[in-house]
C-alpha cells in the first residue's frame, strides 16, 4: 500500500508558539531544506534557529520548488491583452509524484485572468482536482465546486497549486474529489503568479473580498473553457479567508450575475476586522494578525507607513519575513501569540489606510444572490463568532429576503468547524446540483449542532501533519 504523505502546517494564526520553550527542531528536512537565518536586531540566535527550522519545513512541502523558479507561474507575454475569465495556460497533466493528494485522484493546473478589486486585469494561478470517477450531472457534465482555501500567507510562496498537499488537504479539496466533484480552487492573486506580464509585481490583497470573488469566477469561467466536460453549473465553498470569499462571491452575483452559480458555503469567515478589534476593547486586539495586516494594507495602499502600526521590534519581524518570503509556518514562529503584544502599538488598527482596507474586506450588509449556508464555531478564536453574527444581522436587516442560513457547532475552534460541519456541507452541495429548494427560507434562520459524546473528551485541533513519502518503508 503507497502513500504519498505530507504537509500540513495547519495551525492558523490562532495557533501559539512562545520562545521560552526550548529550540524547534527540524522534521521533514531531507530534501529542498536548507536555509540558515543569522541573528539581527530583533531575533536572537534561538529564534534565528528556529525561523530556519519552519522555513525549510515550509520549503520541504513545495511541489515544485519556489514558484519564482518554477515556469509555469510565469505569465505568458501577450496575457495583458486577455479579458477577464481568458485562460493564459494551462497545465493539463501535472506531475502527481510530486504531491501527496489521494490515490487516484488527479491534478492539472492553469494560468487565467482575473479582476482585482480596482477593476484591473491581472493573471492569477489555479488548480483543478480531478476525481477518479466523478458525479455526472443530466448534461453529462462533471459537477464543480469553486474552493476558496484560508489563510495560508500574502507572499507569492502561499499558493496552494505548487505545496504538495494543497494546502487544505483532507481538510476540505480531497474530501469534495473523493466524493466525486472536480474542484477548481484559485490560489488568489498574488499567490503563485508574482509578475504580470510587463514584470510589475503584483501584491496580494489578502481578505479583498470582491478580488477574491473574482478570482473564484473567473477561475471557473476558464476551467470550463479548457475542460468542456466541467458543468456549467458550480457552487462555491470556502473557509476562513476563503469564507469571506464565498461570502464575497454571494454580494458578487448579486451585482453581477453568472450563469451556473448555485450558491456559496461560508466557513468562519471575520465578518469585520474593525467590529472585531474594537469589541475586544483591548489596546492590542489583533495583534496576532498585525504583520499580515499592515503588510497587505501596504501592498493595497503604497503610501501607507507601517510605522504607524507596528513597533521597532514588530518592523524588524516584519523585514526578516519579507526577506525569507515564509508564509504559514514561519508566521507562527516569527510572530507569536506570546510576543505579539510586543510587535503592535496600542490601537495599531487606528488609521485611515486600515478603514480603507477594512471597507473592501468586510463582509455583511449588502445584497446577496442565491442561498448560502454559514458554518461557524462558537468556539472559533481566529474568526469570533461575534463577527460572523454581525454580518448576519446586518445583511437580515438590510436585505430580509435574503437566503442565508447559519449552522454554529457548539465547542468547536476554526479549522476543526470544517471536520465537525462535513456532512452538512456535503449534503447541502448535493442538494443544490440536484435542483432541491433550501429548506430553510427566512433570512438569519439558524441551527445549532453538538457532539455525540461529551466534546471536552473529543480530539480539539489537528495533531498531525501529512508527510511526504521518500523510502518504501514509510507506509502508516
């Protein structure tokens, strides 16, 4: 029995790591690992150390090595000229060896255009999850299911398509394939493809909504076109980050309707950064998020200071990490929650770049098309739930005929809400392929689900990483 094992670093920025514990030590470091970080101002040579661990844990996932080097991230000469939705290139048959997604699935990968959230056209990456046998809708057509993934970092290094386990994994791609759906899931702009055609590099715009819908529509739009057998009916699921894409997606094609579109899963979506900090009414609310924040704010908006929000020692993390371009892995280490109090001023959200940024992320209060279920935690500490309800209530308020209805899943923190909401998410994907009405109609209509046994006594947050498969040996 063959397993192509690895890569999950999935502890989001809720997750903890202090540095009085003793030295990381390196795992899944045989191969395309081989980085050293030299003490400066602002890390000293146990935190040196141990950003070099997760950055070559981070580089021992890659697929394909760096997507700088890797030429399929390269844009085509002539894609500044494509509409939105054009396909750029596409990668048929991506090389499986390389991954560790399941036995018989398979993976092609492809360049298109999108649409930022100025209105300009720029290319993006994508990749396409193919199932061994997939569902078959009346047309004969293969269902699709437009995946939007959640944080995974702002720099070109965070794409999915080139980690090797994609990295939602069993969290949620390799879950829709093996029940038979074609997944088209868009890195994100910014992620993978750096450069536009011209060479100007592109930043990504983490939490935009309305970019991130566009990438999960256009993405779409040229997957069909390269594979006619994908339907042109799809729905859209996404968790975290991507939640706030699907529920972009939802306020998209009330302004802008595309044919096929049946509707959007929001998985623990952050409703409102600002509701969100100013709730807390802490000097130092968010302050996990801080360098990922101030650095997407800066990419969005190049006259914004990050001074104004992040303290000596939070600009020196910030400059190691911009250096190192680490993502997930190397957020964990370099900006802590023991530290992070640390690495902000007090009320850093305060500015006018923030408010900006905030309008195009938040979610909540505009007219929405089609059904769409939310999913939330009521335990959620990357996503409150506070944040989710906000949105909820203001979008009921606002727009009453809206469909949107809320499962909460008592107990249960951000990743592991798309473990224990599994079976209602498949349910209601199925249900809307097959045609059947929502069953539940009123705007804000809500649910609440618990655990068979008593959840104190139930597994909390995942304990494992997939690791990939060097020697014949490494089979459990």
């Amino acid at each position: 029995m063959t397993h192509q094992l690895l890569s999950i670093f999935c502890a989001l920025l809720s997750s903890t790591i202090t540095h009085a514990q003793a030295p990381l030590t390196a795992k899944c470091n045989d191969f395309n690992s081989s980085a050293t970080i030299s003490p400066r101002p602002g890390v000293n040579a146990t935190l040196a150390s141990d950003i070099a661990v997760a950055l070559n844990f981070e580089r021992s996932n890659w697929a394909t090595g760096s997507v700088a080097e890797d030429l399929f991230y390269q844009v085509p000469s002539n894609a500044s000229n494509a509409t939105a939705g054009s396909l750029l290139k596409l990668e048929v048959h991506t090389n499986t060896s390389l991954y560790t997604i399941p036995p018989t699935t398979a993976l092609s990968r492809f360049l298109f255009q999108t649409v930022d959230f100025n209105g300009s056209a720029q290319p993006a990456s994508a990749y396409i999850l193919w199932p061994y046998s997939p569902r078959t809708l009346a047309d004969g057509t293969f269902p699709v299911v437009a995946f939007a993934h959640g944080t995974s970092g702002i720099y070109g290094e965070a794409a999915p398509s080139h980690i090797r386990n994609l990295w939602y994994h069993f969290i949620t791609p390799f879950i829709l394939a093996l029940q038979g759906y074609v997944v088209v899931a868009p890195d994100y702009l910014g992620l993978g493809v750096t450069k536009d055609a011209a060479g100007k590099h592109i930043s990504h715009p983490y939490l935009a909504s309305t970019s991130h819908a566009n990438d999960l529509f256009y993405s779409v739009q040229a997957a069909q076109s390269a594979f006619p057998k994908l339907s042109k009916q799809f729905v859209v699921l996404g968790h975290s980050q991507g939640g706030i894409a699907a529920w972009g997606a939802a306020q998209r094609q009330a302004e802008t309707p595309v044919e096929g579109y049946l509707g959007s899963i929001a998985a623990s979506p952050v409703g409102n950064l600002l509701d969100v900090f100013e709730g807390a009414g802490e000097p130092k609310s968010g302050a996990q998020f801080g360098n990922v924040i101030v650095d997407a704010i800066a990419g969005i908006y190049p006259d914004f200071n990050r001074e104004t929000s992040l303290t000596t020692l939070g600009l020196q993390r910030l400059q190691v990490n911009q250096e190192i371009q680490g993502v997930q892995s190397v957020q964990l280490v370099l900006w802590p929650a023991s530290d992070a109090a640390l690495l902000v001023k007090d009320y850093w959200w305060r500015n006018d770049q923030f408010y900006a940024f905030n309008n195009v992320s938040s979610i909540g209060g505009k007219p929405i098309a089609g059904p769409m279920l939310v999913l939330q935690g009521d335990s959620d500490t990357a996503a409150p739930i506070q944040g989710t309800l906000s949105a909820i209530n203001k979008t009921c308020t606002l727009y009453p005929n809206s469909q949107v209805e809320l499962q909460v899943y008592q107990g249960v923190d951000h990743v592991p809400t798309m473990y224990a909401s599994q079976q209602s998410w498949l349910r209601w994907i199925e249900d809307r392929f097959a045609g059947k009405a929502v069953k539940n109609t009123s705007c804000g209509s809500m649910g609440n689900s618990t655990s068979a046994m008593d959840y104190r006594f139930s597994q909390q947050q995942p304990s494992w990483y997939l690791e990939y498969r060097t020697q014949d040996y490494e089979t459990a």
